[in-house]
C-alpha cells in the first residue's frame, strides 16, 4: 500500500471513496470487492479518504465522536488490500460540486478514476440529492463505470461506523471490537490527578486522550490492556465522574495498571478496551470502594485471561 497525492496518478484506476472511520469489517469487505476488480481489469486499486470530516468542514462547532483518528485510520488501511491510499481534503469548494461536476472535474480529469465503486448507501456531491441511478449515468458521460457494492451483514446487521458508534455507547465493548477486527483504543498523556487510588492501593493513571474528536465509550468500569514503551499491562480503566470521591462533574479517565511501578506522569499511553465490566456507582466512602475496586480486579483478571 503506498499513499499518494493527485500529482503522482500516472495511470488509471479502479477507486472508492469514503471516510471510513474505524475501517471495520465492513469497510474491509467493501475493499476486498474494489481490489477484485481491480484484478480483473489489471489497474490498481486505489482508496479516497478525507483527513477531516467532512462535516466539520461545512459547520465549524462540529466536534466529530471518532472511531479513528487520521493517523489511525490511515494504519489501518495500510492493513487492507488497497495498492494506493489518497488522502483527499474536503474543502467548501469541493461541498458546492454536483455529483456529475465531482465524477468529471474530481474522478475523472483529477484522478484518473477509470471505475468507481461505491457503497450501498454512500451518497455524494452538493447536498447528496442523486442516487445511484443518476451516478451510473453520470459516469457514462464520462468514460467512468460505476458500480454498487453489497452490503456487508454479520447475523443479519448491517456493519456500519455509526452502528458501532452505538455499540461504544452502549458498552458493548466485545461485539464493537468484533466488528472493527481489533481493540478500540484511546492514546493520551498521563496527568495529575488526586492520587486518591494510590490512598487504598490502587494507583491509577490518569489520562488525557490526544485527540478531543476521538469518541469515548460509555461511562462505567472496563478491562484493558495497557501499552507502555513496546510492553503491554493488564489494567483496569474508569470512565466516569468518580461521585464517590468528588463532588466535581468533571470527565475523567483513570486506568490502574497491574503489576506495574513507573512515573509515567507526562509520558503516553495506550489503552485498548477488552470488555465492560460494570456500570460507576456512588458508594458510602474510601473503604466501600476499596471492597469494590478489589472485586473488579478479580473480575478484569478473568476477562484478560480468556483473550
């Protein structure tokens, strides 16, 4: 996989584009038809992303809730079966262009875009108004064959960004990690914090995400692994407001690594979360959390160990 710019295109190819936040299990299967047919007309198969959502663009106060972030993202399509990455910036210019001004003036003359799949559901140009009907005619204009992918189903759901989005705010951890094929994870620096864990024995490290669009998943106890300096931790994480210790209702992420004894205060971290383990309570007191983060130790230990 070699990622491009427009200036180095030197031959036709077979392309699709999108955002694909996460690059899940369906985007992994909308890539594997691309690169089929890229094979079959012997061009290579090329990927279009936006480095920016698109939405920000038009609306400045967008705060997108991100599966990936760019840099995220873009390893995870060097991990799919794409010959070229192009990284395309999504400007207010480029929102204005109908869909047949994008297929000519972007695809077509930019590009070198040969042959255009598209997903099932995927809509483009100024206000997404045409369908897929009007695409393929477009595209017959043009010299530039457009094709529909299939919808890519796991027990009968449509695998989707926003539907797994969902499951993240569910905290339904293990069937979001299913769908995206791996660990959805959050990088941040290590801040101070109150040090009350370290009070009852249990340190945690606070963190603090690198990227504020990065979406969190629900408010509640997690097991985790930690990735410190190449080595990985088995850790226990909570997103919350800690009531029970503060009366301040500020967001915070707190991860206990195990078996670990570091200053890590500034330096960054990995969590990737493995399963939900239990909802944040408010209880009566340092000694009654103590009690309970004990039993979630025991119960995160357990969950690391199956995976």
């Amino acid at each position: 996989m070699k990622v491009i710019n427009p200036s180095t295109i030197n031959c036709k190819t077979v392309a699709t584009i999108g955002f694909f936040d996460g690059v899940h299990a369906g985007h992994r299967f909308l890539i594997h038809q691309l690169k089929q047919l890229a094979l079959q007309r012997n061009e290579p198969a090329m990927v279009i992303t936006f480095p920016v959502h698109p939405r920000k663009v038009l609306h400045d106060t967008y705060v997108p809730q991100l599966l990936t972030t760019f840099e995220e993202k873009m390893n995870r399509l060097s991990t799919t079966e794409a010959d070229y990455i192009l990284p395309l910036d999504f400007t207010r210019e480029l929102s204005q262009l109908s869909a047949e001004e994008f297929i000519k003036r972007i695809l077509v003359d930019k590009l070198s875009v040969n042959c255009l799949l598209i997903g099932y559901d995927h809509r483009f140009g100024k206000n997404r108004t045409d369908d897929f009907d009007e695409y393929v005619n477009y595209g017959k204009k043009y010299g530039l064959e457009v094709i529909q992918s299939n919808a890519y189903t796991i027990d009968e759901k449509q695998i989707s960004s926003s539907y797994i989005r969902g499951l993240l705010q569910q905290g339904n951890i293990k069937e979001a990690n299913k769908y995206l094929t791996y660990h959805f994870k959050i990088e941040g620096i290590v801040v101070s914090g109150r040090k009350i864990g370290h009070s009852i024995g249990f340190p945690t490290a606070n963190l603090q995400p690198n990227d504020k669009e990065k979406m969190l998943p629900t408010i509640g106890v997690y097991a985790v692994w930690v990735w410190f300096e190449g080595n990985r931790y088995g850790g226990m994480l909570n997103v919350g407001y800690n009531p029970t210790v503060s009366a301040e209702y500020r967001l915070s992420i707190e991860v206990n690594i195990f078996d670990f004894n570091k200053d890590i205060y500034g330096k960054s971290l990995t969590v990737e979360f493995v399963d939900y383990i239990r909802s944040e309570v408010k209880l009566n007191g340092l000694a009654e959390l103590k009690e309970q983060l004990n039993a979630d130790k025991k119960a995160v230990l357990k969950t690391l160990d199956c995976c």
